[in-house]
C-alpha cells in the first residue's frame, strides 16, 4: 500500500477515537441514569485507547512477533502502544466494577438511580437544601421549608 | 440545569476542535526520537521473548504490570469493602434450565485448558497473564451463573490471589539481590521461541495469570451474590 | 538502600494482609504500621545518602536503561514528600478500630502508590501509580457504609475516572509528537517538540486529570460530599496528604517538560486563583464545620497551586513550605468533625465543655490563615515574596487575591473562634473529643509546634531541596548514568 492508502487508516482511526472520546464525555455530562454515565465513561475508556493504539501504527507493519525464530521481513508495529494499551484496558475495567458495585449499593439505600432524585433524596436526608447546586444547611426542619418552596 | 448543560456541550465541543486541529498536526509513521524501534532491535537478544510486547510488559515496563495488578487488587478489595459479606439466609437466584447448565460443565475443562495454554505461551504468541487470568476467571464463573446455589469459595480465591500477587514481588526481590535491579529478568534468555526460554518471564506471567483469574473470579462471584434489592 | 523498598513493601504488606490476618489478628494488625515505620526509616536513610556533593541518583528498573525502562530519580523534593505520606498514614492509623482488614489493606496500598508516585520518571508509570492512588480512595470514601457516602463516593470516581481518561490522552499526545515516555528524556526534547499548541494541549489535558485530586477548581465539586460523608481520618489522608502528591506531579512537569512554557504556569495559576476566590467565598458561606473544613481545603490547595506556578525555586520552596502546613493542620482540625461536626451553632461555649480542645482548635486555625510566629505565616510569606519578586501583572493580581483570602479566612474563622468562647450554650452542645482523636492532633500540634521554633534550619533545607529540584538541567544530569548510549545527546560529557 502506498503512503496515502496508508494516511487513510491513520485518519479513520484518529477520527473514531476522537468520536468515541466525545460522545463518551457528551454522554457523562447530559445523562441523568447513573448506568448511562458509567456506559459514557466506558465509551471515553475505549476511545482513549483506540487512539493510543493508532499512535503505533506503522505503514504496511506486521504484529511484532517473532515466527520460528526470525524477525519478519516487513517493518514491525511499535510493541509500547501495544503494552499501554493493555494496561489501560485492565485498570478501567477495574474502576467499571467498582463504579457498579458503588450503584448497586447506591440503589440500595435510595431506590432510584436518577441522578437529580438522588441529590433531592440525600439532601432531605441530612437537613439540607440545595441551592445553586451546594447543599447549604438549614436550622429549621427540612420538609417545611421545601414545600414552603415548592407552593412559592 | 439547562445552563449547565449549555455550557458543558459549548466546552465539549471547543474541546472537540481543539482535538481535532491537534490530531491535523500528528507525524504520521516513524519517529526519529521514538524508543519503539531500538526497543524492536534489542528485545530478541536482551530479553528473548518471541513476542515483543510481552518483553515490554514484563522486562522493560515490569513495575507497569506491578501496578496493574496493584489496581485490580485495589478494586477488588474495594468492592469487597463497599459490597461485604454475603449474609447467610438470603436466598440463592434459580437455577438455570438443563441445556445451560450441562454446557457449563462441559466447557468449563475447554476454558481451563484455553486459559492455561494462553497463560503459558504469553512470552510466544498473542496473550498473556492477563488474557488467559480473564478467560480462567470465565471458567470458574459460568458454572456459577448456570447454578448459583454452587457458591465459589471465597477463601481460596483470596489466599490464591494474594500469594500469586506476593509471588510476582519476591520474584522482584530476588532479582533485586540477585542482580541489583529490582524485576530484572532472571535464568538468562534461553532459545528464542523455545517454550522455556526468556528466563522468569513465564513464571511472572503465571503469577499473574493465576492473580488475575482468582480475583476476577472473586470480583463476579461477589457481585452476582450482592441481591439488588433488601 | 534502593528507594524500590519503598513501593515493594508496602505493596507486599498488602497483598499478604488479609492472609496474615487469618492467622492472627493482634499480628495483622501490628503489620501495618510496622510497615510504614520501616518505610519512614528507609526514606530517612536515603534523605541522609543525598550528600551535597553527590547529589540525587536514579534507579532504573529491571536493569535496562532509560529511556527503554521505567526509571526513579530519588531526590530530596520526592523523598520529603513520601515522608509527608508516610508519617501523615501512620499518625492517622493511631486509634484505628483493630480488625478492619479491608480499610487497612486500602492505606497500605494508597501509601505504596504514593511513594511510586513521588519517585517515578516516567510518564505512564506516574499514570499507573496515580490510578492506585485513586481507585484505593474510592473504596475508602465509601468506608463509612451510608447510602450517602456511596452516593458520594460514586460521584467521586466518575469524576476522577473522566480526569484519568483525558490524563491518559494527554500522555498519548505526548508520546505521539515525542516517541519517548522518559521524563528526563522530554526533558531535552521538549524545547523544540512540545512548544507549540499540542504541548499545551497535552498540558491542559493532564492538568485536568491530576486537578482532580488536586482540588483545582473546576473540577473540585466532589469535595464538599466527600468530606461531608467520609470518616474523618480518611478525609483528612485525601484532602490533607493525597492532594499534595497530585500537586507535585504537576509540579514536576512544570519543571520538566514545560520550563518555558509561560501559557501553561499562567494556566495553573489561574485556576490557583479560582479556587483560591471560589473556596473561600463558599467557606464563608458554610453553615456547617465540615463544609467550612473543606472549603478552606480547597482554597489552601489554591494556594499551592499558585505557588507551583512560580517559576524557579522561590515558587517550589513556598509550594512546598505551605504543602506540609496544610498537611499537619488539616488532619489535625479533620480529627474534630466527628464531635463538633454539625450546624456551627452547636459549637457555642465549646470552651466550657473543654479548653483543651478549644485552644488546639484555635491554635490550629490560627496557623491556617497566617498569623506570627506560627509557621503559616512563613509559608505564606513566601508566597508573597516570591510571587513579588516576578513583576509580571498576572502574579501581583494572585497577591492581591491572597491577600483578600486571608482576610476572609480570618473572617470566619473569628467568628467560630468567638462562638467557641461564648458564655451561653445551646441544647445540643458538643461533647469533648475522645482520646483516639485527640491523640493524632495533639501529635499534629507538636509537630507544628516544632516546626514553629526550627523555622531557621527548616527554611535552609527547604532552600536547598527547592534549589535542587528547580533545575531541569540538574534533573537531566543525574539521571543520565543510568540513560542509554543511543540516546545521550551530543551535548552531554
């Protein structure tokens, strides 16, 4: 393959990772349902490596592997994407089954995984309210001052 | 929070272009300064894997796959935590139908034999510790979902995983009074392509293919248990 | 003494835990902080091997030279730093419930990953020892067991896990313009291949991953339901002692990698600037003693931050001057929350109910905003010095913001000081602290007091480890021994 064949591989990879990246993000950020920010984050993980892994791409390279002994005849792929990669996957998959098990005992103890019904609920918990977005303490009881605003 | 929401798509979509003019001005192919050739030329001799990135995950980039394990440990301890112990009169899910419950005894020796073959030809072919650890995890999973009153015994699991982990580190520390050097490889590099060759390297991948099926085990085992609702 | 103990045990120590648990729990128990006095003294002996003359060595791992390998440059900058971790864990560990395995296991690993931390030279290692670091405080933010610490906890990882994945692209940026992971080995390369837009892209990126444990705004929102639902002492090791380490990463490719770079100091120094503003004006705000503790966390974080973003030694010695102040003091004022958390009204005539605890709440708070001769007024007087002695417009508006933040901080710290002292009490009064609390800050409070009266001999090591770590050159030079002969530059002897 010549060098503009090869471009093209460069550049349809680049641009899905970019596009895994950003829809990973958009995802985390919009999303209410705690499962869909967690797919979110793993779509951002997978990005993140897609691109990593394209970083070693050689033009018409071959898997650095040693068959019977002998180096290959063609150039070889850089080995390094390669072992990051491999990391990057293993310590991701590791924060995913963390995050689901914190959701699985967060669904325990509220009964939803709606995001802004969680905040409602844990402020009314601890004797708060949120205002702009920081829970601020009351000196009074909850419940009266949220329904004194919710008729006002 | 619809200002918030504004705001947040304005940011990623200026990150987006940022990105995007970056990766514009990306070399493409080979870099002049880069390690990955001179890596591609020493590995053979210095290290004499037939697969060159198991050379950079267990020679070169040895403390990398520490810290890997590291992590997995960290999750799984953490979930443990967060999770606890599964009370014992909570009542076990139902059995599966007879279909999956033979298929999962008769692949569970396939997998064992897949996951062992992968753990002990990493440093020849594709795979390694932590593929093979992922489908010996698998292995010992499925019988569980096909039958989940057949529990995994979680103190074997454990004792497995910490002293495959503990095997990984003194194995470090040998080299280090060996050799001077903390995880240097060991038993010089042997034939290329041989299946006893590139000196410790297969038994550091053992120890963390066994780790990382243990824990993996461990980990889906305690979620399944964990019942979803009190 | 290999700096290589220093990660391996710990590391070992935790992964045979839970075994040596089984057998016997007075023996697992003691494991722990056995571990961390061996790591306290093995760091003390290589403090005293970094002669002058001699200078910091590298270690490179497995045997092969950098930049192939990972390699760990051991200087009096890191060193001091794993110390902090170190006595900061084992202070914090005094009191502990014995039995709880899993916690323990968690510190022992977050004191190991710190220690890797501190030391490596290589970008994906730092990645790898940051990720220890976080996934071990996600578990042990969760700790506690109530659904709102779940609750918060979760929205701590997913806020860390997004700043981790854009770390990782901002090194895979890195090593597609670079080819090389070496931090000595950007070193050189930087000047001509990193100044330009993907450098500070690079930048930004990793800036944001490392920000979140760090507390820079804006990605500083986890910290107040944190703080709020964590055990205390666990609180107090993230916002006290983890936060630093996050800082001298971005401290250390400052130096490095982005010497010249003015765009990317002035970046950090803005966003010092934001938490510095946003911390304080929130902490005025608080009702509540946990929520004015962690949001003046944030803003002393600020400060360091703003203090990082001086270039050359001025900047590090007052980072690191007000790095181990925040460190001793917020543990320290952490230890009060689980009898004085609450409404700030219950704290009225706490002097009644017990003056010692009343005067080392003072004490304390009084050397958080800076008053003579307590060693907070050094710390940020080193800041204005340094900041000062710049004249560049940026650096005199981020004095002026100091300024304004100290005389807030002295604002609401006057006002829970004159409750503490009121005649009158409420119904529910707060009750003394118990002896496991009281003796990590009294233990917190001598070291501060000590540091008050050496501040002469401190502030002339502290001179030296800035001097030493300020120069990139200094950084290059010594690790070249252990660097590979195709890559020494032309330039080098």
């Amino acid at each position: 393959m010549t060098i503009e064949e090869t471009a093209w591989i460069y550049i349809l990879s680049y641009s899905g990772a970019l596009g895994l990246i950003l829809l990973g993000i958009i995802g985390m950020v919009i999303s209410r349902h705690l499962i869909r920010i967690i797919l979110g984050l793993m779509l951002l993980e997978a990005g993140v490596n897609l691109f990593l892994i394209t970083i070693g791409y050689r033009a018409n390279g071959v898997a650095p592997i040693l068959v019977d002994g002998q180096v290959p005849a063609a150039i070889m792929v850089d080995p390094i994407p390669q072992a990051l990669v491999l990391t990057a996957i293993v310590i991701g998959v590791a924060v995913q089954a963390l995050a689901l098990a914190l959701v699985v005992k967060t669904y325990k103890a509220y009964g939803t995984l709606d995001t802004q019904e969680l905040a409602e609920k844990i402020a009314q918990e601890s004797g708060t309210r949120i205002v702009d977005g920081i829970p601020v303490s009351l000196p009074v009881p909850a419940t009266r001052q949220l329904v004194e605003e919710k008729s006002a | 929070m619809n200002l918030r929401e504004i705001t947040s798509l304005i940011f990623i979509f200026g990150l987006g272009f940022l990105l995007y003019a970056v990766l514009k001005t990306l070399p493409y192919g080979e870099i002049v300064t880069g390690i990955g050739p001179v890596i591609l030329d020493r590995a053979p001799e210095e290290v004499g894997t037939a697969n060159i990135v198991a050379s950079v995950l267990l020679a070169y980039r040895g403390l990398d796959t520490l810290g890997e394990l590291t992590v997995l440990f960290v999750a799984a301890t953490a979930i443990g935590l967060v999770l606890g112990q599964r009370r014992p009169d909570t009542p076990y899910d139902p059995e599966a139908g007879f279909i999956l419950r033979s298929a999962a005894d008769l692949l569970f020796p396939f997998l064992i034999v897949v996951g062992a073959y992968i753990i002990l030809h990493g440093h020849l072919t594709p795979g390694g510790g932590f593929q093979g650890g992922a489908i010996l995890a698998a292995a010992f999973f499925i019988p569980l979902l096909a039958s989940p009153a057949s529990s995994l015994n979680h103190h074997v699991s454990s004792l497995i995983e910490g002293l495959a982990g503990a095997a990984f580190i003194i194995i470090g520390l040998i080299a280090l009074f060996g050799k001077e050097y903390f995880l240097a490889p060991l038993f010089g590099t042997g034939e290329v392509g041989e299946l006893f060759s590139a000196g410790s390297l297969p038994l550091l991948y053992l120890a963390v293919g066994l780790k990382v099926g243990a824990e993996l085990a461990g980990l889906l085992a305690r979620l399944s248990e964990t019942e979803a609702s009190d | 003494m290999n700096a290589i103990w220093l990660v391996a045990l710990p590391l070992l120590g935790a992964f045979l835990l839970p075994i040596i648990y089984r057998r016997s729990t007075m023996l697992g128990y003691w494991t722990g902080p056995f571990i961390l006095l061996v790591n306290l003294a093995i760091a003390f002996e290589i403090w005293r091997s970094i002669t002058p003359e001699q200078g910091p060595h590298s270690i490179a791992m497995g045997g092969f030279k950098a930049p192939l390998g990972i390699v760990f440059y051991v200087d009096k900058l890191a060193l001091l730093f794993i110390i902090m971790v170190v006595l900061g864990t084992l202070i914090l560990w005094l009191g502990n419930k014995i039995g709880k395995i899993r916690e323990e296991t968690l510190l022992l690993l977050i004191v190991g990953g710190s220690c890797g931390l501190a030391l490596s030279g290589d970008l994906f290692n730092i990645y790898v020892f940051y990720e220890i670091v976080a996934v071990a405080s996600y578990g042990l933010a969760a700790s506690r067991g109530t659904g709102a610490g779940y609750a918060a906890s979760l929205r701590f990882l997913i806020l860390s896990a997004l700043g981790s994945s854009l770390l990782l692209l901002g090194i895979a940026l890195i090593y597609a313009v670079t080819g090389t992971l070496n931090l000595s080995h950007l070193a050189e390369l930087a000047p001509e291949h990193l100044n330009n837009t993907v450098g500070l892209v690079a930048f930004a990126l990793m800036l944001i991953g490392l920000g979140v444990k760090a507390e820079l705004f804006p990605i500083n929102t986890w910290v107040p339901e944190v703080y709020a639902t964590a055990p205390p002492r666990v609180s107090a090791l993230l916002g006290g002692i983890i936060s630093k380490l996050a800082l001298l990463v971005i401290l250390r490719f400052l130096v490095l990698i982005y010497a010249d770079n003015t765009e990317a100091h002035l970046l950090l120094l803005n966003l010092g600037i934001l938490g510095v503003i946003s911390g304080e004006l929130a902490a005025l705000r608080a009702t509540d003693l946990r929520q004015v503790l962690a949001y003046s966390s944030i803003a002393q974080l600020g400060l360091v931050a703003i203090a990082f973003a001086i270039p050359g030694p001025a900047g590090i010695m007052a980072g690191t001057a007000l790095a181990l102040h925040h460190a001793i003091v917020k543990p320290a004022l952490f230890m009060f929350i689980e009898a004085w958390g609450g409404q700030l009204s219950r704290l009225a005539g706490a002097a009644k109910v017990s003056m010692l605890n009343s005067i080392l709440f003072l004490v304390l708070t009084l050397s958080l905003v800076g008053i003579p001769p307590l060693p907070g007024f050094w710390a940020k007087l080193l800041l204005l010095k340094g900041a000062l002695a710049l004249e560049n417009s940026w650096y005199i508006f981020a004095i002026a913001i100091v300024l304004i933040a100290t005389v807030i901080e002295t604002a609401y710290f006057i006002r829970i000081a004159r409750l503490m002292f009121q005649h009158d009490k409420p119904e529910k009064p707060v009750s003394a602290l118990e002896s496991r609390e009281l003796a990590p800050a009294l233990a917190l409070l001598g070291l501060l007091l000590f540091s008050a009266l050496a501040v002469g001999p401190i502030g002339k090591s502290l001179t030296a480890v800035a001097s030493e770590a300020a120069d990139k050159n200094v950084y290059i030079e010594h690790t070249s021994p252990v660097f590979h002969e195709s890559f020494k530059s032309s330039t080098k002897p």
